[in-house]
C-alpha cells in the first residue's frame, strides 16, 4: 500500500512519537509511506510559513491508497481547509488523527475526559480548590477542548476559575517560564494546582517556579499533557495524560488496511491513560531506570555534536562562492549524517529574461509564490550513506527520482521544502532515517540548504547587476559600442603608446546623414534602427585593434594608432561600401548615407584629444559641405 501523510510540524515529542508508530506498521506491513511534512506552525514570518506550506502542493493524493491527515498539527485553518477539500476530491480512504472531521475515519484519545480525569484526580486525591491554567495556541482546538475539560471538572465540582487565572501560552518551553512569572507577580496568593497545556510547558513551570523558590509539590502542583520524554525523567517526575500517540500511529495503518469495516465519520477514542507522577503530590514507587539514564546520556552527546555540525554546517555553506562548490558542500554533510537514502531535487526552469530595471524587483520577489516546476533534476542521491546516482530529471509529479525506484516497501520517507522564504528552490526526501528526522539533523540541513542556495542566488543577481552598470558606465546601451566616458578610457594607451614611441594618431569623424528627416517622416524607431545600423557598418571595417564610439545622437568616431593616409582613405572607402552593401540587400524604408573625415597627427599629451576629434570634425564637415554642393543643396 502507498501511504501519504500530511503533517505540519515534527517539533514535540507527541508528533514524533506518532510517526514512530507508523513508521513501526508500515515496517510491519511492507508498505510504502510518504511524509509531506514542514514546521509552518513555528515560524513568525508570513513568507517563510507560506514557503514550507507549499510541500502540501507537491504530492497528488489520487496516486495514494491511503491518506494519514494529522489534522491537529495545521494551525492555519485557510490551509487546513484546503487540504480537507484535496483529500475529498481525490477519494482516497482517509484517516484523520487527533481532530474529528466527518468526511474521515477518526483517531483520538478523549482530550476533555483526560483533562477531566486528570482535575478530578488534583480535586479529590489532592484537595485543590484554586487552579491555574496555562492554554496553547489559542486557535488550536486541542487547547479550547482541553480547557473545557478542566472547567468542566471545576463546574461538577462546586469550583471556578477566573479568567486572570489563566495564561495564554504557545506550547513551547519559554512560554512555561513566562506563565511561571505571570502567576508569581499575581498579587495573590498562589494556586493550588497549575495545570499546563502540555508537558513543555510544564516543566518549564517546574524548573521556573523552583527558580522562584517554590517547593514542588508542598507549594505548588503542577499537571502537564503529552507523556513526552523529559517528564519520565524530570525530578520530580511529572504528572501528565499519555495521549496514546505511538498506539494512534500504528493503529491508523491498521485501519488503511481495513478500510471497508468503517464509515466515514466514524470517531475511534483510544483509552484514557493518567501517568501518576510526584508534581501532583503523589509517592511515584517506580524506580528510574538504566535504560533512561543511557538515553539521556547518548542524547546529550548527540546533541553537542549536532550542534558543532550545525555550525560548521552554516558556515561553509554559507561561504560558498558557487553553485558547483556548494552541492559539494550539500553531499559532503548528507553523506556525513549516514542515511539510508536522501535525495535533493531541485527545480528546472529557464533563467528570467530581465532588463537593469527589473533587478530590484527580482530581488525583491522573494514574496511570490513560485512553487514546483513540471520537472525536476536530481542533484544529491545518498543510499547507505554513500553516493549513488545523481542527475536525473523527472517529473516532479512522480515525487521519487528514478534511482530510488519509487521508494522501497516497508520504509517510510519524509518530503521537505527546499526554500527562501515563498520562493521554491524545489524538495529533499530522507528515508528509512527516522531519528535524523527527530533530532533535527535532516530538517537542519535542509534549512541552511535553502538559505545557502539563496544565497548565491542573491550574489549572482549582485554580480549581473555590478556587470550591467559597468557595461552602462562604457558603452552606448542602443548600439553597444563605448560611449564617450569608455571611449576616452580605452583610448587611453593608445594616446600612450604613441607619445612614447612617437607614433601618428588617427581619428575618422563619421556623420550619419537625414536622421531628423527619417525621424520626422518614419518616426524615431526608425532613426533608432538607422543609428545602430550605422553602428555595425563601423564594426564591420574596424580591423586592427581601432575603437570606436558613438560620440554623440548621429555621430561616430573611430580611433587608432595604425593608420597613415592610405590606410585612413581606405577606412572611409569601407566604410562607404558596407553602406552601400547593406542599401542593395534592402529591408530599410531609407538608405544609410554619412559624411566622414580624419585627421592624422602626432600627439605629446593626452589630452590633446578633445582637439584632435574637432579636428576630424572639420574634415568631416569639408566632406559634408562638398556632397551637399555636388547634390546642389547649398
């Protein structure tokens, strides 16, 4: 069976204790699984929220057999929306985890009956009368029905809470410490019993409220959510709901595979579970175990490790000066990280055609929402931690390149944006690897990834942009030959070269004749082509390292130290035959005429050679006055 799961954020230990569990029966059953997952529920930035967003539009639900829809995870209900309205249209059996939509089988544990469960324990076992509150996210459903379940209890039993008693937090460990201090600096006395949203905040509670110099549980008990790691561990141990997540998992493969025994809108509740602790004033007679001891051990190793790769990681991807050295980089550590399979794709699409004035706004479009390309080239394959086979081009529809051969049964497969804020660079896919995953490694480098390739993305547009102004600052942008300020610094060691070995310099002043008359009668698009055309009959005669300018709107100058007469006289005469070759070929409404003359001297400063073109000038100018005198114009 092929198996999508839609999940928005991998951040805390009940969503990772969920993917364990399908991962574990996707194992089991020799399924393939594919995870379009993203943290968008983290992040502040609209943009970056909208980039991670899109890996929702890279898979096409009909090719599943089966959906897992972890529907409590999306925060933003525009996009929760609009998953439920893809996931209906493409007739997938569906299996909906932790929030109740009646157009899927549903998985839950009674959130409001745990919650409820867990007060009356502090009410009746405890004696607590007075209960503060800290809530998650505020738009969340999980928060609002687990606050109802504490109200609920309070209701029964002849007890109230006041709503400057309740904190609205995040549902992470910050927010804990925050409504740690809120409720100290009440100008109350302390609750009874502070009950927590979840397990983060709650022991961020703990450890702030001893911080405070409370003793827990003799001032103050503190209850979480989740069954998370830390609270088997944290001293004193926590008293908190097991939400069954890793039982949800495998169960909600089971059901896949079962799909026909149930009706759309059916609600599965898994059992509620209390996990007695010691922050509730209970003796916990459970010894610790070694196991834990080894895992807590390992695990912080782990992570001061992780978190020098991480550094070194940022810092010379970031410090790659192209494209080819930072994939380099991008193998190096994929490899590094030893996973069974990874794979970098990015998107192919043809390079922008865009003028000077659009490269601020290129780089300001950061905001667009670009999304997948149809195709997509492989640029990273790592198989058992070693290279194999990389740039192939697929069809981003078909998710998996061609040396993974669609994924392999019984492995589990996690699907990352690869972006810059909206701006989609394309996808990377990590399978059989699910602790990289958990422990960030994987997510972590397909962040710095992002961030790099924009980087130099960035640089590129830099470095085009520095080229085009230089080109701007030297040459005509209609013809693209120098203009006056790249000519006069071009000319530069010419004027040297024949001040020091006492050379002759020659300039030929070209007039390009009846512009205003094509620019009156055939418009100024027409003179525009006159001008360029006129442009080209001077590079067309330029043969021994001359240069040449368009020295104002219909003139041109040619400059060069090569030259005596002959060879001047046979500049003007080339340059009358390529007109003439260009009138015969036709597809011009006029005909491409000019006045041109020279002026051949020797030169002992450079700067005298402002007067040396006035010179040719006038030259030019005898040449215009004889042709308008044999043509009887004057």
């Amino acid at each position: 069976m092929k198996i999508a799961v839609l999940v928005c954020g991998l951040i805390f230990d009940s969503q990772k204790a969920l993917m364990k569990g399908i991962e574990r029966k996707v194992r089991d059953l020799k399924d393939t699984c594919s995870v379009f997952c993203c943290h968008g529920n983290i992040a502040a930035n609209d943009d970056f929220i909208s980039g991670e967003y899109q890996i929702f539009d890279l898979p096409n639900l009909s090719d599943f057999d089966g959906i897992i829809f972890v529907k409590n995870t999306f925060a933003q209900p525009q996009l929760e929306a609009e998953l439920v309205a893809k996931i209906e249209a493409s007739n997938v059996p569906t299996v909906c985890i932790d929030r109740y939509d009646e157009h899927f089988v549903n998985i839950a544990t009674d959130e409001e009956g745990s919650i409820y469960a867990l007060t009356e324990h502090m009410i009746k076992e405890h004696d607590c009368k007075k209960f503060y509150f800290v809530r998650g996210h505020l738009g969340g459903s999980d928060n609002a029905i687990r606050e109802g379940g504490i109200r609920k209890a309070l209701r029964d039993n002849g007890l109230d809470m006041k709503d400057e008693w309740v904190f609205n937090g995040t549902y992470e460990y910050r927010s804990g410490i925050q409504a740690a201090n809120y409720f100290h600096n009440l100008d109350e006395k302390m609750a009874d019993c502070i009950m927590c949203c979840n397990d983060q905040m709650a022991v961020a509670v703990c450890m702030e409220l001893k911080r405070l110099g409370y003793k827990i549980p003799r001032d103050v008990k503190v209850t979480g959510v989740d069954f998370d790691f830390v609270s088997r561990v944290v001293t004193p141990k926590l008293t908190t709901v097991k939400r069954q997540q890793y039982q949800k998992g495998t169960k909600s493969v089971e059901i896949l595979h079962n799909f026909d025994k149930y009706e759309k809108g059916t609600l599965i509740n898994l059992p509620i579970v209390l996990s007695i602790g010691e922050t509730c004033g209970c003796r916990n007679k459970e010894e610790k175990h070694t196991d834990i001891d080894d895992t807590l051990a390992i695990d912080r190793y782990e992570q001061v490790e992780l978190n020098q790769t991480v550094k070194f990681m940022t810092v010379d991807f970031m410090s790659t000066p192209n494209y080819s050295s930072l994939i380099s980089q991008m193998c190096s550590y994929a490899y590094r990280m030893k996973p069974k399979e990874l794979y970098l794709n990015l998107n192919i699409k043809e390079e922008d055609e865009f003028e000077y004035s659009a490269f601020a706004e290129r780089l300001r479009s950061t905001d667009v929402k670009s999304g997948f390309t149809e195709k997509v080239q492989n640029i990273i394959s790592c198989q058992n931690g070693s290279p194999a086979y990389a740039g192939e081009v697929f069809e981003s529809k078909d998710l998996y390149p061609p040396v993974s051969n669609g994924g392999r049964p019984g492995v589990t497969y996690y699907f990352f944006p690869i972006h810059f804020q909206s701006r989609i660079f394309g996808y990377a896919i990590i399978g059989e690897s699910g602790e990289l995953v958990r422990n960030d490694f994987f997510p972590n480098w397909a962040t710095i990834c992002s961030n790099a390739l924009e980087n130099i993305r960035k640089t590129q547009i830099m470095e085009e942009m520095i080229s085009t102004l230089d080109k701007m600052w030297v040459y005509d942008t209609l013809t693209g030959i120098y203009n006056r300020a790249g000519f006069f610094k071009m000319s530069e060691p010419i004027l040297e070269d024949c001040i020091k070995n006492n050379k002759k310099l020659c300039v030929v002043f070209l007039d390009v004749d009846g512009l205003k008359d094509i620019n009156d009668n055939l418009g100024h698009d027409q003179g525009d082509i006159l001008i360029k055309e006129t442009a080209n009959v001077m590079k067309a005669v330029k043969k021994h390292g001359e240069i040449i300018m368009r020295y104002g709107g219909d003139e041109f100058v040619l400059l060069t130290s090569d030259y005596d007469e002959a060879k001047a006289d046979a500049c003007l005469a080339a340059i009358e035959a390529e007109m003439d070759r260009i009138n015969k070929e036709g597809g011009h409404p006029f005909a491409i005429e000019a006045s041109a003359g020279y002026f051949i001297t020797s030169v002992h400063d450079k700067e005298e050679i402002n007067d040396i073109i006035e010179k040719a000038d006038q030259e030019m100018y005898k040449k215009k006055y004889i042709k308008k005198a044999l043509k009887g114009k004057i």
